[in-house]
C-alpha cells in the first residue's frame, strides 16, 4: 500500500461526557470559591506537544488554554491551587522542505503533501502545591486528571507509527512541575512541564519496560495567570 496515502480520523465523545464532566468541575470550583482565604483568577496561554513512542519527536503540535483556578495559603511560603482548564495536546509532524507533494509508488507527486497530525482536547483538572522561593517566583508540582472530549488524526496507511482504528484514553493521569514569575500582584507569567503517569493509547502489553508500553502526552506550557484578588 502507498505510504504516501493519508487516513483522517475523527473520533468524537459522547456529549454526556462533556456535560459530565463539566458539572463535576463546576461543582468542585464553586465549593472551593465560597470557602474562606481563598484566592481566584483567569487562565491563558499556549501548549507545545508531543507523544511518546509514537515515530516522532518535537514539540510541534500548538495547542490552546483557557481556564480558571482558585488557591489557598497553608503557611507563609506554601500554597495549594486547584485548577479547571480547557488544553489541546497531541502530535505533529514539522514539514520539511523535501517533503512538498505527496508521490505514488513511481515516486510522481499526486497532490499537497499532508504532515501527520494527532489532536487531543482535554478538561483537565490540576491539583498542585506552589513553594514561594522568592518575593516573585514560585515552584509547583503535582497530578492532574484530564478527561478527553475530542480527539482527531491524520496518519500514513499501514506504516506503523500508530493505530488509527484505536482511539486515545478517554482519561489521562499525569504530573506537572512548573515554575512562576509574578509581573504584579495581579499578574504571573507560568512554564509548566507535564507528562503522562500512563500511557494515553497504543499500549503494548508485551513491551520490555514502562516507557515503552505505549503513548504518553509531553506537553510544554506557557500560560499567563491573573488573580481576581491582590496578594
């Protein structure tokens, strides 16, 4: 079969998911608003990702997010912050100079060549301890369970690099670090790294190790944090 041929796949969730989901979220958020010394704000920014295992390397598929998240102070220099966001993560192939056209097995051009793609939309629900290491900067870590409600993939025909047949985890568990800088009381500039604790699809039960077992999301954030409330 051409190598060259292009499957698109779309795979959309059950919008009960969604509005599962969502009111799950809802209800979390607004129990934690209306507790006492707590603080809330707006999230905004980009994601640049990739997929573990799946053939290719680089930060190369660009992915928007938007929430909202509330925090609590446990000590002086020691904050817990719960976060609802909307992310898109997944996979791109970077199109190279070489690779204009599609071609047939005679190596003819057939038409626009089309880079392999993968789309994974998330809401997704960080829980994170933030460390104050300065009057301005401040370190952060821990899980976040995301719930897929969109996924969609562009892929060769019978090369290999991943099942299109077999859709993503409609769950993902994963772990951040991140690290912040506040430009005002109000406003923070937060780089976050965040990879999969299990593989989000293509698991292979017979792999030799952990890392290998499957598809993981690697994800790089660059998001911007306004606080309803100053510090």
């Amino acid at each position: 079969m051409n190598t060259g041929d292009r499957k698109r796949i779309f795979v959309p969730l059950k919008i009960e998911y969604m509005k599962k989901y969502f009111v799950f979220s809802l209800f979390i958020f607004t129990s934690t608003l209306f507790g006492q010394n707590f603080k809330a704000g707006l999230i905004g920014g980009i994601a640049a990702s990739q997929i573990t295992n799946d053939g290719y390397k680089g930060y190369n598929k660009m992915g928007f997010i938007f929430g909202v998240f509330v925090n609590r102070v446990i000590t002086e220099n020691v904050k817990w912050q719960l976060e609802i966001r909307y992310i898109g993560k997944g996979a791109a192939e970077k199109l190279s100079s070489n690779d204009p056209f599609r071609t047939n097995s005679l190596g003819n051009p057939i038409g626009t060549y089309v880079p392999y793609k993968i789309n994974l939309n998330y809401i997704e629900i960080p829980v994170l301890l933030d460390i104050k290491v300065s009057a301005k900067t401040d370190f952060e870590l821990g899980p976040a369970i995301g719930f897929l409600v969109r996924q969609t993939m562009i892929d060769f025909y019978g090369n290999g690099k991943i099942t299109p047949n077999e859709p993503f985890n409609k769950t993902e568990f994963s772990g951040l670090i991140g690290f912040g800088y506040h430009i005002t009381p109000k406003l923070k500039i937060n780089f976050k790294f965040q990879y999969s604790l299990y593989p989000v699809g293509g698991i292979v039960s017979n792999s030799p190790t952990y890392l290998t077992k499957g598809f993981f999301n690697n994800t790089l954030a660059l998001a911007v944090y306004y606080n309803f409330v100053e510090k």
